[in-house]
C-alpha cells in the first residue's frame, strides 16, 4: 500500500489507482445505474422558519423499486405517493412479482404477489423490520423490531419474542424450508427459531466489529447465513461462506443481502445502492443512492437471473444554522470554536453538518481554499495513517486538512467518533470516515473553505 504524506508528493496518483482497482476487484464488480429517485444529494435543505434557524436536511418523500438483469419492474410506491418508509421486499416464488412491507406494517403486492392482509389500523409497539413469504406463495409473516410475529394467509403462528426482553432488535424473518416455522435474527447475532425451524448456531454473546442486518436461509433449509452492516458474512449449519466484504473498509452500512435459489451464491447491497456478488451468480449492477433515499432491501429472482433494490424516504437530518459572516456560494465551512463543518451549495442550500475535532484557533479565521487532495495520507511518525484528505490551508511545516479519524498502525484509532466536536487534533480536522468521503468527493479543487472563530 502506498500513502501519501500531509504535504502532496509527485508520482502518487498511478500507485494509488492500482491500489483502488485491486481493492475494487477483491470486492467484485460494481456498476452504477441512473440515480434513485429525484431527489439527489446537490438538493436544497430548505430553511425551517425556527427561530434559532435550523436547517433540515432534505430526504426524499417516495420510495421506488430498482429491477435489475432479468427482474422487472411490476409498480411501488413511487406510483402511489404513500410516504410510510419502506422495511423489506421480498420476491414471490415464481420470480414474477413482490411484496413491499413499510415499518407502519402495510404490505403492498405487485407482479404475481398476492395480498393476504396487513397491520393498516394496527398500533405497533414497535416498526416493521421484514417480510418472509412462505415457501410455496401461501401466505407470509411480518416480524416487528421488538420480536412480535405477525401471520397471514395459510400460514401458522409457531411463536415470537415480542414478549420477551431483548439485548437488541430483531432485524429479519426468514421461513423454515417446509413453511412450518421460521427463524429470526437480532442485530446482535442472536437467532431464534419456531417451529421445525432448527436452531444452527449464531453470533449473540460474540463481540461483532458491526450489528447484523439481515439472514438468509440455505438452499437446504439445514443452515443459514448472518450479513452484518460492515459486510462481515456469518454461516452456520449447511450454509456456504462465499465470501465477505468483513475489514474491508465498506464505505457504507450493508442493509440487505439475498441469495440464488439454488445457493450458488450471493448478493450484500449497501445502504447507498452498491450491489456486491459473491459465488457463482453474476452481479447484475447498482443503483446510485444517497442520504435522501436509500436502499433498504434487495430481492433476488429465484433462478438468480436478477433482483430487484428497493429504496425508502431517507430521515431528515437537522443541524444548527450557519455562522454568521461565513461567506456566500458554493463552499466548506468550518467553525472552529463550534467543531462543525457544513457543505453549502448556491443560494445557501446546506447539504450536511456534522461535528469535527481540530485544534483551537488553526486555521485563522478567513477564507481558503481546497488545494491538493489525497485518498490516502500518513502523519509521518508513529504509523499513523488518515484516509480522504482534503488540504485547504498552510501550518508551519505541513498543510491544514480534512481528514478521517488517524489509526494507529495496529488499526486502533486516535479517537473515537463519540468524541467528535472536542478540540482533538495537533493541527487538521479529523471526521467521522463517511464523512471525510463526503467531502472529499464533494469538494474540488478550488472549493471556497471559509473558517470562523
């Protein structure tokens, strides 16, 4: 691995692309389709006429269906106008049509899928997290976060935990091959089984580097397989481990993860949309999600020619208002004494904020601007490494940069990200790693970065 230091050398870019096309290969081909949804990250947060003048930041209103390879497209929300946000899809055994289930337990079927019920007019202790249809189209079951099952059609009520403390929420349902039970995973590893459901094995009481996010049963029915957010693949019983995108640096969190019918293989999507293939089944592309509207399921055909990506309205996120005397136009800008940064485009649209940690008084207050950037960069001392650094200003021996939270050489970082917004660094601007990507692909060369006090 080749890293560039705080100052930009000559010579670097070549041995950093083939670093980046090795690392793309390892994961497996990704490709990008049209942008999901209207709403994209450039939109405007518009102001929310508070006193102390907030800003939200604007999320998507709709959800859409994403059909790729052999999938096709049989209708979603987007045609309705239904604002409830999307929890899972699933595909029906003929690989002609899907369910759509929203957190409020609202089940919508296109394509062959057929309607059974759902939860409309139903208070929920807690949202819907999943669908699992049963194995031969009689019906499906709804599990909720707090473990509560929810039967319809000619399908059996075989047990839940909603009754029962958890250490962490239910994240998904699957069937037991036979359609007489069926099994649930909790976000910490746990697994529970009702039913002819046989219970394999599971993470619960294992430290994890990330929560699980979803399960998928073998094509057997005599195992399973456990995805977590980081991309880390768990299996247990029959289930075949094909690979994993586990410490591989998965920019974002992996939502969703489906498999071919035969269990040939496997597909991990990410939250912004990237589709990743593992096994024998081929990766039929991406879709370019964002904030506003992410991804929150994948639906695989059964003959694994091809699956669908749902996406559900993104959560707005509210911050505080801009510093005064903190410039005009398209820029970065950078309260020292507040330990926060916001991206601003034309006409004062804030498209985020988040917290930071640099060093009190450095840089001046002024205005910058970005001049050199690095993918990679070191400290010089002590192994001390940094990803996605954006240079904007001059010190006394090194440049001034954005920056992710360093790691030491044993990957153990210098801080963590509870303890952003405290002054923290010897003279750079440390973020969280989704939102040093952030603004290193958000600001050009030549971006504007105006620092106040």
């Amino acid at each position: 691995m080749f890293w560039s230091p705080c100052l930009p050398r000559r010579r670097r870019a070549l041995s950093l692309a083939v670093v980046a096309l090795s690392l793309a290969s390892l994961a497996g081909p990704v490709t990008m389709a049209a942008p999901a949804g209207a709403a994209a990250a450039a939109q405007a947060a518009q102001p929310t006429g508070d006193p102390d003048g907030a800003y939200a930041v604007a999320a998507a209103k709709t959800s859409d269906v994403h059909p790729m390879g052999a999938a096709r497209f049989y209708g979603s929300l987007a045609d309705t106008g239904i604002e409830d946000r999307v929890a899972d899809i699933a595909a029906t055994r003929t690989g002609r049509g899907y369910w759509i289930v929203t957190e409020g337990g609202h089940v919508h079927p296109y394509g062959d899928a057929r309607f059974f019920g759902d939860l409309r007019g139903v208070q929920l202790n807690q949202p819907i997290v999943a669908i699992a249809p049963h194995p031969r189209g009689l019906g499906y079951w709804l599990a909720a976060a707090d473990g509560g099952v929810f039967t319809y059609g000619r399908t059996g009520f075989y047990g839940s935990m909603g009754a029962i403390p958890l250490v962490s929420p239910v994240v998904d349902i699957v069937s037991s091959a036979s359609g007489r039970g069926y099994l649930m995973a909790a976000a910490d590893g746990g697994v529970f089984t009702f039913g002819d459901a046989r219970f394999r094995g599971s993470m619960g009481g294992r430290p994890l580097d990330a929560p699980v996010s979803t399960m998928i049963r073998s094509s057997t029915g005599r195992g399973y397989t456990l995805f977590a957010t980081d991309g880390g693949v768990f299996t247990f019983g029959d289930a075949p481990f094909l690979g994993s995108l586990g410490r591989t640096g998965q920019p974002h969190r992996i939502v969703a993860g489906d498999a071919a019918g035969d269990g040939r293989g496997y597909w991990l999507v990410s939250e912004r949309g990237a589709v990743t293939s593992f096994g024998a089944v081929a990766n039929y592309g991406s879709v370019a999600a964002s904030g506003e509207e992410p991804v929150v399921g994948i639906a695989a055909r059964p003959d694994g020619a091809g699956y669908w990506l749902a996406t559900t309205p993104g959560r707005p996120s509210v911050g505080p208002p801009l510093p005064a005397g903190s410039g005009s136009g398209r820029r970065v800008v950078y309260s020292n004494s507040g330990q926060r940064v916001w991206l601003v485009e034309h006409g004062e649209w804030v498209i985020d904020s988040w917290l930071v940690s640099g060093r009190p008084g450095v840089p001046s207050p002024g205005t910058y601007g970005v001049f050199s950037k690095s993918r990679h960069a070191w400290a010089g001392h002590g192994g001390i490494t940094m990803e996605y650094m954006v240079r904007f200003a001059r010190g006394r021996s090194l440049a001034i940069g954005f920056h992710s939270i360093p790691v030491r050489s044993n990957g153990s970082p210098l801080q963590s990200e509870a303890e952003l917004g405290q002054f923290r660094s010897a003279g750079c601007v440390r973020q969280r790693w989704d939102k040093a990507r952030l603004l290193y692909e958000w600001a050009p060369i030549g971006t504007p970065v105006v620092v106040t006090a």
